[in-house]
C-alpha cells in the first residue's frame, strides 16, 4: 500500500502542534552576526547570562565609586596639608625661613595715642631735621629730586659739584643734558634725573622768574616734582605745614606703631594729618625717618633698644 502524502494543512497542523505555548516572559535571542535577527537563547541559558551581566555591571560601579571615593579623600588631604602650611606661616610655628609679619593691631591710632608717641620720639631726637644739604629753596628741591631711591649721604656729595657749576635756575635750565648726568652719575638713574632737573630750572625760570614758588599747586606740576617732594620744600625750605612727607620710612614706621594699616602714601598721610596737629607734619617726619634710620631697620629692627616697644604693637613679633 502506498505512502500516504501529507499535506500542506497537515504539516501545517503538526508545526502548530509542535510549537510550544507563550510562557508569558519574553525569549532570550541569541546574537547574530549577519544583521538579521536572532534565533531565541534557549530558556537553560538565560538565567545564567543574565546574572553574569548584573555582576559585571554591579563590579563597575563599585570601581567607579570606590575611585570616586579615593579621589575625593586625595583631594582633601592636600586641601588640609595646604592649610596647614598656611596656617604655620601665620602663626609663626613652622620652622625654615623667617615668615613674613602679620598685621599689626592699630593701637596708637587716636589723637591720644599718637600724641604720646610723638613726645616719645621728639625726646629721642630733639635736633631731628632734614639731612639734606641746602642753602635756598632752588638747593633743596634739586637735592630731593636727586634722593629719590638714593641716599641722603651720596646726594649730599653730588650736589657741591651740582651747584658750583650751576648757582642758578637759569644756569641749569642751558646746561647741556650730558654735562648735568655726568655730574648726578653716582644717584642712580641719572638720565632721568638729569632731565627732569634741566626741566624743573627751566620751568621756575620761565613761569616763576627764578625763584620757587611757595606753593603746592605750582610746584607738583614742575618737571620731577611730585607732593611728596613738595612737602619737602614747604615744611623745610619755607616752614609751611601743608603735608607729611612720607618716604619709604615714614610709611614702614606707621604701619609698624600701629597709626595705619594703609600702604598707600597718600593714604598714609591723610592717616596721620588727622592724628597730629599741623604745626608737627614736617617734624614729624623727620622724627619718624631718624627712628627708621637709626632703630626700626627695614629688615632687623632694633626692638630690644627701642624705647617705644612698650607702646608698640609690632615690638614682640619675629624681626
């Protein structure tokens, strides 16, 4: 007897027959390489799979965050050991180079105060006054056009020569510029001095008939002139109070005895012109520059010889 033929609806029965139900999850496809898509991860291997990936992801993330966590505690390790360091500076307990001085406490910054400090100084320097060798006004301002960032000591052995050549303003505003800077060599600077003490000559010998004029207005607008050597001249060339000339020592010492915090010159003299009474401005300075000179060094003060340490508020601090 012949084989019987299935036919298309029979095979079509016996598929739909072979074909297990939905179990309601979805099937695991397996990956494919040709871009088509998968044939279904059999049900034995997709537990399996799927928590080999959960690990995995679960192990990044602990990496991650534990590299977060060493990070952060890096971070702040340097962040302390930064402050650290800044806080020994302040305080002075680290050891190595001298550290720098923190601010002072404004201790003598009253009428009151000040006062003492000024009969204290005054007691220590009766004959304080300028040291700058002069015989007219015309000699004075020269000579503190020459002292900038030069001493005192070197401008008063430059300006013999200076003023034998030249007596005069008119002499000096036609001296040649070469001649003037061979003479005012040795200040410092010279080319620039040179020049603005040609032009500062000419300037009085044109618009003042020779003379210095006694007058803040007219000389900080001559050549090389600014307030504080017109201070200079007014308090010591003419006895006129308009200022406090306030040189690099003048500013230190302030700051230093507790009279200002400022810095800035012209700060500094509004500081101390409401402190002290106007008659005392130019004597003032000189108190200050003679104790700065002599006592309250720039880099090593003299604070165990100083007779205003009991008053001062920078005496106890590392020199």
């Amino acid at each position: 007897m012949p084989a019987s033929r299935r036919t298309p609806a029979t095979r079509s029965r016996a598929a739909d027959a072979a074909t297990p139900a939905p179990s309601g999850r979805p099937t695991a496809l397996k990956p494919s390489n040709d871009g088509k898509q998968a044939a279904p991860m059999p049900k034995r291997l997709q537990g399996p799979v799927a928590k080999v990936t959960t690990n995995v992801t679960a192990k990044a993330k602990a990496k991650a965050k534990a590299a977060a966590a060493a990070t952060a505690t890096a971070t702040a390790k340097a962040n302390a050991a930064k402050k650290g360091k800044t806080a020994g500076k302040t305080t002075g307990k680290s050891t190595g180079a001298t550290q720098p001085r923190p601010r002072t406490a404004l201790r003598n910054a009253t009428p009151e105060a000040a006062a003492i400090v000024y009969r204290e100084l005054l007691a220590l320097y009766p004959d304080a006054h300028c040291e700058l060798d002069f015989h007219s006004p015309y000699q004075l301002l020269a000579a503190t056009i020459l002292s900038a960032q030069c001493t005192d000591k070197r401008v008063n052995m430059t300006t013999p020569e200076l003023f034998r050549r030249f007596p005069t303003p008119a002499a000096l505003a036609a001296a040649a510029q070469g001649e003037v800077e061979e003479i005012v060599k040795s200040t410092g600077f010279f080319r620039a001095k040179a020049k603005s003490l040609i032009g500062m000559a000419g300037a009085l010998t044109d618009r003042h008939g020779g003379e210095v004029p006694p007058r803040m207005d007219a000389l900080v607008v001559l050549p090389g002139v600014g307030r504080k050597t017109a201070n200079v001249v007014l308090g010591n060339a003419f006895g006129i109070n308009v200022g406090v000339v306030v040189d690099t020592h003048v500013g230190r010492l302030a700051i230093r005895l507790g009279l200002t915090s400022e810095t800035d010159p012209l700060k500094v003299e509004s500081a101390l012109m409401q402190l002290f009474p106007s008659e005392q401005w130019t004597m003032l300075s000189h108190l200050l520059i003679w104790h700065g000179r002599r006592v309250c060094d720039a880099r090593k003060p003299r604070c165990g010889a100083c007779t205003l340490a009991p008053r001062c508020p920078s005496a106890q601090l590392p020199a």
